[in-house]
C-alpha cells in the first residue's frame, strides 16, 4: 500500500425522486443558476419541467444553456461561458449526463477567469470556479463524483480534460429512476466505461500488494456485469438501475487507486483520439480498445491479468499468460454480448487510419507523462484492435 490523501468534497443525495429537491441544494449556492442540459431527454422524460418547478420553489432565477451534444464540444463551452458572464449567475446547476456534467465544469471555471476556457485544458490552473450542482441522467462517467472533465477542441482534435479540486460538484443528486429511460446502446456504454475506469488503475498500478483495492475492483466489475444484464432484460429494473448508478459513481471518485501508487489511464489515452476523430460514443471506443490494449499489456504483468481471469470470469488454468488470455476474451466477449462493438470495424473506424488515430493520441499520451506510448506503439496496439 502507496501512502495517499484522500479528499472527495461532493455532497451526494441519493435515491427515487430526489431530483425534485435540485432547487434546495442549488439555493445554497445562489440566487441565480445557469441551466445546462443536452439535447432532447431532459424535455421527453419531463425532467426539465420538474427541475425548473424545484429551482423556482427554491426562489431561484435561471437562465437555459441547453444543446450540450455527447462528447461535448468547446465552442459550445465558449457559448455557456459568455452567458454565464454575462448573466452573472451564483451557480452552475447541471442536468443529464457526463457530457453535461463535464462541459459544465468548463464553464464554472471560464466564468471566472478573463482568458479563453481552453487554456485550462493546455496547463492554466484553475484558480476560481462558480460551484456546480448536478442532477445525473445517465450513470456511466463518475463525473458526478470526481474534479474532471473533458472536451472536444473541434479545431485541432483534442480531445483533453481540465481538471482542479474546486470542480468537484458541491452536491450531485443521484435518482436511478431517472436512468430507466437511458437506452440499451448508452445502457452498455456505460457498462464498459465504468468497468474500464477501475481496470486501468488495477491493471497499471506499480504496487501489487493492494489486496483491498484489487477486490474493490473485482467486485465492481462483477457487480457492474450483473447489474447490466438485469437492466438490459429491464430497463426499469429498479434495484438494478440503482446499483449501477453507485457503482458507476464510485468507479471514479478516487476511492479505488487511493493506496494503488502511480497507475495510468492508456485505453482512456487512446480513445479520446477515437472520439475526438469519430464522434464514438466514449463506451464504444473503449471496449474497441481495452482487449487489444490487455492483449499488449498482459505480458508486461501476467499475473495480474490472471488474477482477474481468476476472479472475475472463474478462470481454472494454471499457468498465468494462458489464464490471462481466457480473461480478455471472456471481457471481450462480454462486452460483444451487451452490445457494445469489440473492433475498429465494427465501429466503423478505417484500419487504415491506424496511423493518423496513433499520431494524435500521441498528443494526449505526452500530456499526461505516458512516455512508452509512443505513435509505434499505440498503433501496434490499435492493429490488435482490427478484428
Ligand atoms: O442529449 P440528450 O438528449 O440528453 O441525450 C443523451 C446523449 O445522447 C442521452 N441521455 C442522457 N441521459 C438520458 C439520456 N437518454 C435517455 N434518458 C436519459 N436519462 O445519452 C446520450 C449520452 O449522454 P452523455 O452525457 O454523452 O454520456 P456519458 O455520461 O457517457 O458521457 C460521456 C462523456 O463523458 C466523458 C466522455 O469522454 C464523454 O465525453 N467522460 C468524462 C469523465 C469524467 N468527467 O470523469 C470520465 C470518463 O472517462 C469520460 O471521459
Ligand atoms: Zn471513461
């Protein structure tokens, strides 16, 4: 076990129904709110009705950014920073999923800072921030939990993050029922990527007597498997729902790598540069890149990979690189099972392209210290990702 701090400020309020008290926790925060949703099922499912009746119960004004598209994008920032300052509002309340949450991010960070918001995705450290409260549509990306985000600069392709303490939501209401409607593509999207947020952390770290933090995983992916399939037998399955929502949640709320050392994030590395050139969903592009990467990686840590054929899939074989393989194919065959695509052709991404995606991942590779992913690298792993 590594030495660590850990520090998660988020409020969070969890339970059926309990969007309708928004208004009470944005109210703490100020008198008037910037509403940020996406683009249609906040208006379908009724919830913007709802959210609005709460805000104004709570004796909030607001004003509407609406229109945040899935794997958002930093003009659209840019259209919420200007309203947000020129509005004046107290507080950021966001409504629906990752995108939503992390594109408000953004925009509490460029509301108070006189430089364009891109530059916190460069290096500027955020030093102030408008505090953000989140209603969760969609259980997948732990944003709601953790002081990340991440967006699409369409000019250049980047796909980058911001990131700073003062992001983490003040307070995130949690109301599974509100994911009954989530579809059953985006249901396994979300699947995928949380398991890949604790994988990568289990799979990476430099230490490997992490007992605690390695069964904390195992049982997340576990739990996250079982609940996917009764949700996507029923959508509104609601002990399901609700166990996929707290599971996603502590996917990436820092509570699995406390304790872990360094550890790295290569499949999220590799695929923003799919969803920055392609406009996958972020789910998607995992599960096309997670056993290719695990097919590259296994033999760096053989036993570690056999661990997890062992416990999560039930792996008998003995000798560790053979068990190692059986688990990525079992994963891979899961995540084929639930819908999500497993290859680059079934994403409609162009082998071809290998090189071109290579070369910009490199750019996130060198942003985040990731010194071995080099472009030959990455597309020797993308070409274990064709088929
Ligand atoms: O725009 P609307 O109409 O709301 O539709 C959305 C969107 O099309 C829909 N949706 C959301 N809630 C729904 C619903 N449809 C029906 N019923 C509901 N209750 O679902 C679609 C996908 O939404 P989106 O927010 O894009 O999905 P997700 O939560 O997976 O977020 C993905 C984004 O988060 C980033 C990803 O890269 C991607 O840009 N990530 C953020 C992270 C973080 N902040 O910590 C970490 C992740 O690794 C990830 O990178
Ligand atoms: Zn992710």
């Amino acid at each position: 076990m590594q030495p660590f701090v850990f520090h998660n400020p988020t409020e969070i309020v969890f339970g059926v129904d309990t969007a309708d008290k928004v208004g009470k926790y944005a109210a703490r925060q100020g008198g008037k709110a910037l509403l940020v949703y996406g683009r249609n099922s906040i208006k379908t499912t009724g919830l913007y009705d709802r959210v609005t009746a709460s805000l104004q119960a709570a004796g909030l004004s607001w004003v509407d950014h609406g229109g945040v598209k899935s794997n958002p994008v930093l003009s659209h920032v840019r259209e919420g920073v200007a309203v947000a300052k020129r509005e004046q509002v107290d507080v950021v309340v966001a409504v629906g999923g990752g995108s939503v949450l992390d594109e408000s991010k953004a925009i509490a960070a460029g509301a108070l800072c006189d430089h364009d918001v891109w530059e916190f995705f460069l290096q500027a450290k955020v030093e102030k921030a408008l505090p953000l409260v989140t209603v969760l549509t969609l259980a997948a990306t732990g944003s709601e939990m953790n002081s990340g985000g991440v967006v699409t600069n369409e000019n250049t392709a980047q796909k980058f993050n911001i990131g700073s303490p003062l992001l983490f939501p003040k307070t995130s209401i949690l109301d599974p029922a509100l994911t009954y409607t989530v579809p059953a593509d985006y249901t396994a999207y979300s699947a995928v990527d949380a398991i890949s947020h604790i994988i990568e952390g289990y799979f990476t770290s430099n230490d490997q007597a992490t007992p605690l933090q390695d069964r904390f995983v195992e049982g997340l992916v576990k739990t996250i498997m079982e609940s996917t399939e009764q949700i996507l037998q029923q959508p509104d399955h609601a002990d399901a729902r609700a166990t996929m929502m707290w599971s996603a949640t502590w996917a990436l709320n820092g509570l699995s790598t406390a304790g872990i050392g360094l550890y790295q994030f290569p499949n999220h590395m590799i695929e923003h540069s799919l969803s920055a050139m392609y406009d996958i969903a972020h789910g998607a592009g995992l599960s096309i890149v997670i056993p290719g990467w695990m097919d590259y990686a296994a033999t760096q840590n053989p036993a570690k990979f056999a661990q997890f054929a062992r416990r999560v899939f039930d792996c008998e074989l003995s000798d560790d690189l053979e068990c190692a393989r059986y688990g990525i194919e079992a994963l891979k065959t899961w995540f084929h099972s639930i819908g999500s695509p497993v290859s680059l052709a079934q994403g409609n991404i162009p082998d071809e392209e290998i090189g071109a995606i290579a070369d910009n991942a490199v750019m996130l590779a060198r942003k985040w210290g990731l010194k071995a992913y080099t472009a030959e690298v990455i597309a020797d792993i993308l070409s274990r990702c064709r088929s």
